[in-house]
C-alpha cells in the first residue's frame, strides 16, 4: 500500500482503505517460462479480485516463483521467506492478513519441507497445478499450509484465464507464449525432468488462439518457450503431429506478429524443417539459444547429453548455411564431475570455433535426486571459479565483438519501452542485442531501420533512419 492510500480510522490509526480490495504481489526467479507462469498467476490472481500491489508491502496476497536449477537459486528462496515472514507478522500486528505462497520448481522438488523451514508459508504449489491458485487460497484460509505438487490429469493451459487486454498492454509489445513443457532427455546435471515433468506439447489451436489474442493487444514480438521446444509436436486440428517449425510458420502468419523467436533448443532435436525455417520465414528471428554445456565428448557422455561436439558444430555450420548473419547463443557448465583441465579446454576451443553472440556459462551445483550429484571426481570450488571467470572472459569478448560488428550496419528495431533518458526509446534488434535511439514514445510497438552507431558496453546506440519499414 502506498503512503496516499492510508486512510486515517476514527482513531488516528492507520489502516488500509477499505475500498482499495487486495493486492497481490508475484515475484519471479529463474528462466523465461517462470515470467510467463508468474503472469498468469497474475491473471489467476486478478479473476479472484486481487489488484497488483506495486510494493510487497502492500500485498495481501505474496507469491514467489521459484526456481531450483542451481543450489544458490533455491536457498535464496529461504532467505526471502524469512524476510516475508517477519513483513506477516508485523502485517498481521496491523490486522491485514497476508496470504504467502511458494510456487514453481523449489515448491514442485522439496513441497511440505518448505512448510517445515519455513512455517508462515501458506501454500506450496508446483508449476504444474498453478492453474488451481484460487481453490488452494479459499483451502489455505480455513487451513494453511497446503502442498499440491501433484501433475493433474486435467491441460493446466485450459483452465487458465485469459490474459484481461488491458494486462496484455501494461505488459509490452514482446510477449513470452509456453508452447510446450518438461523435459525427457534426463542429463546428469538436472533438475527439470523432476520439476517439470515429461514433455509435453499444446495443440496447435490454442498456442494461435494464444498468440491471436497477444496481438489483438499490439504484441509484435512472441518468444515460443519450453524447456525443449524444438522438440515440441502439438496436434492439429486433424489431429496430426506438427513440429516447431510449422507452429513458427502458422505464428508468423498472426495479424500483428513481425517476429517470432523460440527458446531453449536441444542439439538432438534440431530438425532439418526447423534449420530451414531459418532461411525460409522471413519472421523468425536470426537468433539461437542452443545450449551444449560442454566442448569435450567425454563430459558430453557422461552428462547423458546424446551428442558429441562435433554434432554440435554440424548444426550451427548448417543453420549459417540457411541463415548466414544468424546470432548464436550457448549455455556452459565448467567443474561437471570429472572434467580436466583438458576437457574444460575443449570447451575453449569449441566456443572460439563457434563465436557465439552471447552465452551464459555456470559453475557445475549437484542438485539432490540427480544422477551427476552422486558421482565421483566431483571438481572442487577453486577450479571452478577460475574456470568460470576464463570461460565468462571468452564469451565476454566474443559479445562484443558481435556487437562492435553492427556498428554501421542498418538493423530492424522493435521499439519496447522508454529509455533511460528523456526523449530516448529502446527497443532490441532482431539479434537480441538493446539498441537506444533518439525518439518520441509513440514509437513503442514501432518497428523502424535503425543506423547503429556505437557499442557501448551493454548496449547499442542508433539512429532511426527510416519512417517505418
Ligand atoms: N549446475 C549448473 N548449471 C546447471 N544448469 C542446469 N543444471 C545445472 C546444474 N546442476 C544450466 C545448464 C542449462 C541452464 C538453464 O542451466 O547450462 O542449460
Ligand atoms: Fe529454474 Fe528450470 Fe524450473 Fe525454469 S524450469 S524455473 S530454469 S528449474
């Protein structure tokens, strides 16, 4: 609650204005598909009358969206819960009951546990089940402290509400769209096959549907998610399998839809239409995200990943073949048990061959359940923080060297927001790299030729060059 919505009772006490309703409050951790879930809770959150709270002082109603990827991930969810329990307390010292809710993957891999850490948690609910937020509020006022982790049988997306329009616009002209979900390939390292559970795809008709109604709001940009989406095969309305690429081709044919990207890919699944649509749909964006984790064959082995490295190289030489500017992008893990010195070197050498965009490299974190946090050799912290801080080096020039490259090229830029200064907009070029330029806001949802003109360090500065493209 904000300092102007406290109305002063007929006592001189402080109290929040009756007329104001609850507030919720969503904070989300982790990767993209966690922002969409939290969004939707927020839509779930608003159908059951709550407004959103700004401040998460002003919250009735508190959920955090976890993620449980590496251990630093989910212990800081405990951290934050100690904190919350202290603002419910004094809130319920001030007669405002505050409802505090545990969602996505920490509440999907430890459940009731959470409850014992941490007893002011009311509910505890996995990515799965989110969809029944309001039954589990109504169960949690009578009785708190209740855990659903359970994988219904029921499609989760088709209980959810609608996106309001009015939402969809605060949200902005770049939209994230789960189109498929879990994960069956089980490497060593992970956690998501557990929290996520099996793959699974949405039929083809309600992603459009989806997407149709993003657009009708001004999104010009969707990001198709899941945690293997180049493995997605939903059904059509003949009932046929269709794979990504067509699901792409039908998303970039929407009224409004100028781009479209996809998120996270694996190597095993980069089908020979899914390479072509790189050179085929003029939409789709010339970005990858391709995680491999690792350059040396044998960690690639023994993380189960199905693929050597020179698979790998094969891929991104036959993506540049149908998409020659296209920007690469990677996930590292360096210190997996067992790698050497030689192996993490492997890994040096195959993002220099590669010359990735950007690419986000971690410190191997046995994670509990997982068949890699029981193996022998596990690599101490020394050595993966010196092989952290080489491999971040590497990835760091590569990205600017990527970025120095489109200085005084002409780039499409989809406008998003307003920038840091007066009179600025900033919006991303179709390598996902911000680009700022001089610019009134009206060019938010704008695609425009912008000249670039210098890389700074975290952005590009341009020039708009054309009215509209
Ligand atoms: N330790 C470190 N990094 C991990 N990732 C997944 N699991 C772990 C782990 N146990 C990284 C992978 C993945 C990214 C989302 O997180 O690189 O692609
Ligand atoms: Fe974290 Fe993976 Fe869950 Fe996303 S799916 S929130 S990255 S554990």
């Amino acid at each position: 609650m904000s300092e102007s919505t406290v109305l002063e009772n007929a006592h001189g006490i402080a109290s929040p204005a009756r007329d104001e309703g609850p507030r919720a409050f969503i904070k989300s951790f982790g990767c993209q598909m966690n922002v969409y879930d939290a969004e939707r809770m927020g839509d779930l959150a608003a159908e059951a009358g709550y407004r959103e709270a700004s401040r998460v002082e002003d919250a009735d109603l508190i959920v955090l969206n976890t993620c449980h990827i590496r251990e630093r991930a989910s212990e800081k969810i405990y951290s934050e819960l100690g904190k919350l329990r202290q603002l419910k307390e004094e809130r319920g010292r001030a007669g405002r009951r505050t409802m505090l809710v545990v969602a996505g993957c920490v509440a999907q891999a430890e459940g009731a546990e959470i409850l014992r850490r941490q007893p002011a948690v009311d509910i505890v609910v996995g990515p799965q089940s989110y969809h029944r937020l309001p039954e589990l509020l109504s169960e949690a006022r009578i009785r708190p402290g209740v855990v659903d982790t359970e994988f219904p049988a029921e499609d989760k997306f088709s209980r959810l509400p609608a996106s309001p329009l009015d939402t969809i616009r605060r949200r902005g002209v770049a939209a994230f769209v789960t189109v498929q979900e879990g994960c069956d390939k089980f490497c060593s390292f992970c956690v998501v096959p557990y929290t996520r559970g099996a793959e699974a795809s949405r039929p083809v008709a309600a992603v459009l549907e989806e997407i149709a109604r993003l657009a009708g709001a001004g999104v010009r940009e969707v990001t198709l998610l899941g945690q293997n989406v180049n493995a997605y095969h939903g059904l059509d309305g003949d009932g046929q399998a269709i794979g990504l690429a067509g699901l792409i081709h039908a998303a970039s044919l929407t009224r409004g839809i100028s781009r479209v990207r996809y998120t996270t890919s694996h190597p095993s699944d980069m089908s020979d239409d899914l390479i072509e649509a790189h050179r085929g749909i003029p939409a789709l964006a010339p970005y990858l995200h391709l995680p491999i984790q690792s350059g040396s064959d044998a960690v690639l082995k023994s993380m189960n990943r199905r693929h050597r490295a020179a698979d790998y190289l094969d891929i991104v030489a036959r993506v540049r073949a149908a998409r020659p500017d296209i920007a690469l992008s990677s996930d590292f893990i360096v210190g997996y048990p067992g790698e050497t010195d030689a192996d993490f070197d492997r890994t040096l050498a195959l993002v220099r061959a590669v010359g990735c965009a950007s690419a986000y490299a971690f410190k191997y974190s046995p994670r509990p359940g997982t068949p890699a946090a029981d193996m022998a050799r596990q690599v101490d912290a020394g050595t993966k923080e010196r092989r952290l801080a080489e491999l971040q080096g590497l990835i760091e020039e590569q990205r600017q060297a990527f970025n120095r490259a489109t200085v005084g090229r002409r780039l499409e830029v989809l406008f998003e927001k307003p920038g840091k200064r007066e009179g600025q907009v900033v919006g991303r070029s179709p390598y996902m790299q911000a680009v700022f330029a001089d610019g009134p806001k009206s060019l938010i949802g704008a695609l425009r030729q912008v000249e670039i003109l210098a890389a700074e360090p975290h952005s590009l500065r341009g020039r708009i060059v054309s009215p509209a493209s």
